[in-house]
C-alpha cells in the first residue's frame, strides 16, 4: 500500500505551493494533445447482484456515486479488489478509510495509492491530477461543496481519460447529482447472526438494499440486495 501526503502533490513551502501546482497542472495540460483513451464498456463490481442491476457494472470514463449512511464502503471494497487485480486504485481519503477492511475484500494493497486529504481544494486539486495523469483506471473520492463548474471538469477529465471516479457521499448535493452519470445509494436491511441470538449469537454480516437513483442508460427505481459476510462466519 502507497500512502502519499497531499502535500507531495504540490511544494511543502506555502509561499510556493500554487506556482508547483499550477507548473504542474501545465505539465499535465501538455497532454491534452494526447488522443481519449476507448472506453472499455463497464467495470464490474464482483457482486453478480449489483453487475446484473448495472448490466455489467460502473460505466467507464465517468463518474458516479455510493451514497448512504452504511454498506457504501462494503460496495467500494469489493470494487477496490476487483480492480488492484489489473492496476493501481486510488483512494483520496479524508479520515473514512479503514485499510484492513480493503484486505478483507480481497484487495492488493500494494496497487492501492492513498492520498489523506483535508480540505476541499486538495481534494479537488488531488483528484483533478490523478485523473490527468492516467495511473489509475480506478478513483475514489470523498463528496464535498464544489462548483458546478468543477464537477463538470471532473467529469470531463474523467471520460476523456477513461477514468472510473466514484464519490462516496451520504447523500449527492445538486451539483453533484448533475454531473454523476450513475447514483446508487445504498441501506441496511437487516443484522445477519450466526448461532443462537441474543447473548450467544455473533454478527456473521449484513444485507444490503441497493437503489439505483440515476443511469445514464436505464430507468431509476431498480433495486439489488446484496449480502455480505463476516470473513469470521461460516
């Protein structure tokens, strides 16, 4: 596992801090020459479930949203996994991320880069040179207030780069839900106990009730339900 501080992406002195990212913004600019990478259909999750609500997965070169209170990072682990087994993923974290939990799922931690981030202009500034420098096929974000405008460029990059960017969010603010090109939000059905309950029982997992709220190609209202086990039950 990589863990890069969001100062590396720009220089550690805050008198010039905006002259190395803005050199660097350049740099990556020159690209913009560079043809838009195909786009490869659809990203599959690994959870059959929810590829068969997608029809086939996340669309590629867009980006979309994991939203709810529980189970999103459950969905973004099994993501995660799948996607460490091709090439590196890229993971902006602002506090949410548990690694072992990624582990669990299955995912080569060694292809995982890890960004902490703080503020809102990091994240932004983080996530905008990630997907213009092509190394990860795969990006997830935390949901922050941005401009429409940012969201839109995000977007952009996203499909001219064949960039998967998913934002995990509680719940999509309106600017947010205008430029994602798939929303899913995701609920807790029920406590899955192994053994006697009560007292002598022990948690085994949980399922989950997935919403499809926004396709580019479907209709919304669909659903997936989703169980995921302990590694610890039987």
């Amino acid at each position: 596992m990589v863990a890069l501080a969001a100062s590396q992406l720009s220089h550690p002195e805050p008198g010039s801090r905006r002259e190395a990212f803005e050199a660097l913004k350049a740099e990556l600019s020159a690209k913009a020459s560079l043809p838009a990478l195909p786009i490869e259909g659809t990203v599959a999750t690994a959870i059959p479930e929810l590829d068969r609500l997608l029809a086939g997965g996340f669309p590629s070169g867009s980006v979309a949203t994991l939203e709810g209170s529980t189970g999103r990072w459950s969905v973004a682990a099994g993501l995660v996994a799948a996607m460490t087994r091709k090439g590196l993923v890229a993971i902006l974290d602002d506090g949410a991320l548990y690694p072992p939990d990624l582990a669990e799922a299955g995912a080569c931690l060694e292809r995982v880069l890890i960004v902490p981030v703080r503020k809102a202009l990091e994240i932004a500034r983080a996530a905008d040179i990630l997907l213009r420098s092509r190394i990860c096929r795969l990006i997830l974000m935390p949901a922050l207030a941005l401009r429409d405008s940012i969201w839109t460029r995000l977007a952009t990059l996203a499909h001219r780069n064949g960039v998967l960017l998913i934002v995990m969010a509680t719940r999509a603010g309106a600017a947010l839900s205008a430029a994602v090109e798939l929303r899913l939000h995701c609920a807790l059905e029920r406590i899955i106990m192994r053994g006697t309950h009560g007292l002598w029982g022990s948690f085994a997992g949980f399922e989950l009730c997935i919403d499809l709220r926004k396709h580019k190609h479907a209709l919304p209202g669909r659903q997936a339900r989703v169980r995921a086990l302990s590694s610890m039950s039987s």
